[in-house]
C-alpha cells in the first residue's frame, strides 16, 4: 500500500495561494489587505517551512514568536487568519492533521488602555461646545455619530437620499472607502451592517434643513473629489477635548460612547447590537463587557433588595 504523499509547498507560498482562490474579490479591501499582512508576516517568521513538516509544535512556535512584539487579542487574530487556511489543507488531503488543534495563544502585556468613551456629563459638554451652524461642517459630523453610533465610513458615504424623514430614521446601505486615494462607495463592513437607525426628530429637523439643497445622490459631508482623512477628524475632536479638559477619543469613540450610554439607559445588548451593525451580540458583549458587568452587579443589588422585601 503506497504512504499519501503530503503537500511539499512553503507554508507562507501555500498561504498566499490560499489567499488568491478564496479571499481575492471575495472580501473587503480593508479586510483582504489584512490577509496579504499575516502572509507577510508569515514569511519573515516561517520562511523555510514546507507543508509536510507542519505540526502542532511548529505552529506554536510560529504564535509564540508573533506573541513577544504583540499582545494577546492581536496575536489571537493572527491565528484566526491563518487557521481557516490550515482547516481547507486538511480538508483537501494537503495535511494529515490540523496543526492549530488547541494552540496555546500568548501574547506581552497590554498598554495602557486609552479612555474608549465619554460619561453623559463630558459628552453634553462636548456636543455643547460644537459649531452648529446653518451651513454643514465636520461638527455636524461629530454630533451625527454621537447621537447614532454610526461607523465613520458609513457616515462620511451619506447622501441626501438615505434620510426617511417620514420614518425619522437614516438608512445604512454603504460605506465610503476613504483609505484610497479616489475615495469611492463600497459596501457596508457586514450584512447585518445594512440597517436603518432611528434618530430623535429635532436632528432630523435639522438635517432636513441642512442637506436642503443637496442631490439626492450627493454626499453631504464633502465633494466625493476632496481626500478625507480620519487622523485629521481625530486630531480635530482630540483638540476640543483638550480644550473642555475632558478625556479624549477619538470618532470611533464617539460610537462606544453613543452605545454605551445607551446600556447604561437600560437598552437591550440585542438592541444596541442591531443599532451599531454588528452580526451578532457576541461582538458587543466583547466590546462592552466593563459596563455589562457593572450592570449585572446593579441587577444582582436590585435582585437580593427584591427577595429581601418578600418576607
């Protein structure tokens, strides 16, 4: 009986091909160049190893080696990109076994966290200070994400017809790559991104005003020719909060700071997860798990008052 002769490919080689047949023009721009990185990465730490020596002692110490430069979560990521590629080479008969099985994911310490997000009192103050005038500016743009949690991408790609003033809501149906240099529409970061977000009607009154004028396919913010950068906005905002001397975050934490008042109010993690877009509530349950435990520690107060009075 003749042994099964297994794959002899370079790993990182048989990785980019991996990548070629099921992520090229399959996924994100965003989310491919994030494939073509740990490939990359891939070949600086495993340059010489070929598909048939891969085993889970290997493997591990191509993680360990990717764990003393980042931490944890990054290193948990890095494994996540790799894995599915390593289960379709077991599938195929490239691989005996799957080298991943129980890997052990290390990672150094944890920088110290920014402040993700603002309290009540530090956001009205903030969103009191902003320059809302008659004319539309990047101030409206802050105000915007604060009171929808909205992703920056998908608030920069708003036109004039994603506004249902009837309904009082802002419909979500793309995104705008701004990464490139002609920036352009591409789509939303997920399906369950696709969604509509009520707003309260005064900033729907006021955006009425506002984008008046504007084509209905026209981007409102700015001309789709004008380059936009995120770390410019971010240095904006950083400089207001610098200002008012409170903490400062950046716009995507404006969106942490949008969804985690509204936990505080008591709004459902299922209701939170479908407002900011996320596929599923594991993703915000991950994000938000700080103010989830200081909620279930108020329940558990509010529980034993209740048993309490029972008698």
């Amino acid at each position: 009986m003749s042994q099964k002769k297994y794959s002899t490919k370079l790993f990182y080689k048989y990785y980019l091909d991996w990548i070629h047949i099921y992520k090229d023009n399959a996924v994100r721009q965003v989310t491919l160049d994030k494939y073509y990185l740990v490939q990359k990465r891939l070949k600086e730490l495993a340059p010489n190893l070929h598909m048939n020596e891969l085993n889970r002692r290997n493997y591990q110490q191509i993680l360990n080696s990717y764990a003393r430069n980042h931490e944890k979560t990054t290193t948990l990521d890095f494994h996540h990109h790799l894995k599915a590629s390593l289960f379709d080479a077991v599938d195929d008969g490239l691989l005996k076994s799957d080298p991943t099985r129980r890997a052990i994911i290390k990672g150094c310490n944890p920088s110290e966290k920014k402040i993700k997000y603002l309290n009540l009192f530090d956001l009205q103050k903030l969103l009191r200070s902003l320059d809302l005038s008659s004319e539309l500016n990047w101030d409206w743009f802050f105000l915007l994400i604060a009171k929808t949690g909205l992703r920056f991408a998908e608030a920069l790609a708003l036109t004039k017809e994603d506004f249902d003033f009837e309904k009082q809501r802002i419909i979500i149906n793309k995104s705008w790559n701004y990464k490139e240099k002609e920036g352009h529409f591409q789509p939303t970061k997920n399906e369950s991104s696709n969604r509509s977000v009520m707003i309260d009607w005064q900033l729907m009154q006021q955006f009425q005003s506002l984008i008046r004028s504007k084509e209905d396919d026209q981007l409102i913010f700015f001309d789709k020719d004008q380059r936009v950068y995120n770390s410019t906005l971010n240095q904006k905002l950083a400089t207001y909060c610098e200002k008012l001397d409170i903490p400062i975050i950046s716009i995507h934490g404006l969106r942490h700071t949008h969804a985690s008042l509204l936990l505080y109010e008591g709004v459902s993690i299922a209701s939170v997860a479908k407002r900011l877009g996320h596929s599923n509530t594991t993703t915000t349950q991950e994000t938000y798990i700080h103010i989830i435990r200081e909620l279930e520690n108020k329940d558990n107060d509010k529980i034993l008052h209740h048993l309490s009075q029972l008698g």
